[in-house]
C-alpha cells in the first residue's frame, strides 16, 4: 500500500494546540520532530542517561518542530488530507488573529504533503543489513538474506532485529562475543543483562551453553528477544523473561554479559558480583574507550579484576573475574 506523507510545520507555542486540533480530529498516530527533545536530551539528569549521542540526533536541534503523520494514498486519505489543511488553515487564523495569545512562537502552521510507497518508510534499512562475519567463527545473517556455510565449524545466529534494535553487527556485540569465545566453557551458566535482540544469549546458546538467561527491562526487547531464540532453535536452552537485575532475578551465573554503556555498567556492578557464582566472569561492552580506565576502576571497587580488556574504534569491551 502506498501512503501520503503529511507534514505540519509549527512553532514551539503552536505544538499543543496543532496536537490538540489533531486530537480532535482522531489523528493520535503522529510523529512529533520537536528540537525542544533533543534540548531536553542534552541536559542530562543520570549520567546513565547517554554515553554518546549521534550526528542525526544533533541536526534535528536545528529543525523546525512539525508533526508528521500517514494518510492513505487513495480517494479517501486525498480526502482527510484536504479536511486536514482546512482545518490547519483555520487554526493558523486563530493564531493570527491573536485569539489563542499574542507574542507567542506558533509558527508557520504549513501543511506539506508526499507520495511515499510502504517500503520507503518502513522496510528500506533492511537493505543495508547483510550477513557480516563477526568473529573467526560467528556470521550474523538477517532472515531475509541467504547464506551458505564456509566452514563446518562456522556458527550462524539468524536475527529479525525490527526497526527498534540494532543488526548485531555494531563493534560492541563483535567485542562481546569474541571474548565470550574465549572465556566461556562446557556447561557455563550465562546471564544476559539488557538482552535487547538477544543475539548475545544466542550466541551462548550455539557456542555450547545449555542454561542460560536474559533479561531486559523493556518489554518489546523481551518479545523480539523470544522470536530471535525460537528462529535459532534455542528455545530448550534459552530463557528470556522481563526483569531488572537490581531486584527479583534470582539467578547464578558463570557468566554475566552485558552490552549496555559505561556508567549502567559500573551502577549495575555490585548487582552483577551477587549473580556470579564462586569467581565468576563479567564481559561488559558498549564502553567508549575514553571511559574504559574509569569502568575498570569502578568494578574494581566492586570486587573485580580486570583479565582482559579488547578495543575496536572508539569502543572497548571489558573481561573481569570476581576475586
């Protein structure tokens, strides 16, 4: 199905009451650009709250707010899509007029709207995920692409990721999986802390391990995470299940792997030494290198010793074993 594109342009006064006037037409499925968000995000309360921002983030600082919504490319959405701009257009007198406030940034209440195919905007990143050797061993593949083993030996984790995670492909899941190669051993138990995709219990599970957990606080991460095992056929070895690790998982682990990023990595330390068993091992990832010194320090603290630490680009992975 093709859609149109639809775009209000407003100002950071008229948001609410362009929202307001979408209500009232049952137009809730809006995406809202508002740099006033990327403001917000800047000013960080947690120092958990982000460890690196990217570049597209940056730029919507700069844009103009607007709402975007879908309407179907037929006579019918040709139709909301005229109600639309009547009813914006009227909005944009009040405004004017001076009716809803005087002085105030509302904006140039403008409606733009484009032809856009399903695919454009809803599967087009698919096209970018290939299937990528990630260590000596491991290949990740998507389930739309076809791959044929090089090597009897060679591991193949299947994962549908969906737009929310990412591919398993990023320089911090290569660091935690290639020192999980390394350290785990026969009949290890494994945790999982912010399983996201679940590719690291995956990878667990086709590396040998028959008990093992993950967990993440964010249900849609535990539903993907749960598809992703059963398109492995991991199901009788891996569990995956809502949780937070400070409080109602009551699991021992040989192993806790976490790819989360470098203060939830040092917070969540102390938790992660209560859920190792005798002098377990803690793989933390998603640690910009500029940190590593200062995540090591703070698991040190908390009864850890640093054994081995891996770097690729800006990122660094962390081996550490409980005295």
């Amino acid at each position: 199905m093709n859609y149109i594109e639809t775009k209000i342009y407003t100002g950071r006064d008229g948001m609410e009451h362009l929202l307001n006037l979408l209500s009232a037409m049952g137009r809730e499925d809006v995406v809202i650009e508002d740099p006033a968000d990327v403001a917000e995000l800047m000013d960080k309360k947690n120092s958990y709250d982000w460890d690196y921002v990217d570049d597209d983030v940056m730029e919507q600082a700069g844009r103009e707010p607007a709402v975007i919504l879908y309407l179907e490319d037929s006579a019918e959405g040709k139709a909301q899509l005229e109600e639309l701009r009547q009813a914006v257009a009227g909005l944009k007198e009040q405004l004017e007029s001076g009716s809803l406030g005087a002085g105030k940034a509302f904006g140039r209440m403008e409606v733009e709207a484009r032809p856009v195919r399903d695919e454009d905007w809803k599967d087009n990143w698919k096209e970018y995920f290939k299937p990528a050797k990630i260590t000596e061993r491991i290949v990740v593949k998507p389930t739309w692409e076809e791959y044929e083993k090089q090597s009897e030996d060679e591991l193949i984790i299947q994962i549908d990721p969906g737009m929310a995670f990412g591919t398993g492909t990023h320089e911090t899941t290569t660091l935690c999986i290639r020192l999980m190669e390394k350290y785990l051993q026969e009949g290890d138990a494994v945790l999982d802390v912010g399983c996201g995709s679940g590719i690291l219990s995956i990878a667990a599970g086709l590396l040998g391990m028959k008990n093992i957990l993950g967990v993440d606080i964010d249900p849609i991460a535990v539903q993907v995470s749960q598809e992703n095992v059963q398109l492995n056929g991991l199901s009788q070895l891996v569990n995956i299940q809502y949780g937070d690790l400070t409080k109602g998982i009551d699991y021992k682990a040989d192993l806790v792997v976490a790819n989360l990023m470098a203060d939830l990595v040092m917070m969540l330390s102390e938790d992660v030494a209560k859920h190792l068993k005798g002098k377990g091992l803690f793989i933390s990832s998603g640690i910009l290198v500029e940190k590593q010194a200062q995540v090591a320090e703070a698991i040190g603290r908390n009864g850890f010793e640093v054994i081995e630490v891996l770097e690729q680009g800006d990122w660094c992975a962390i081996a550490a074993r409980l005295k």
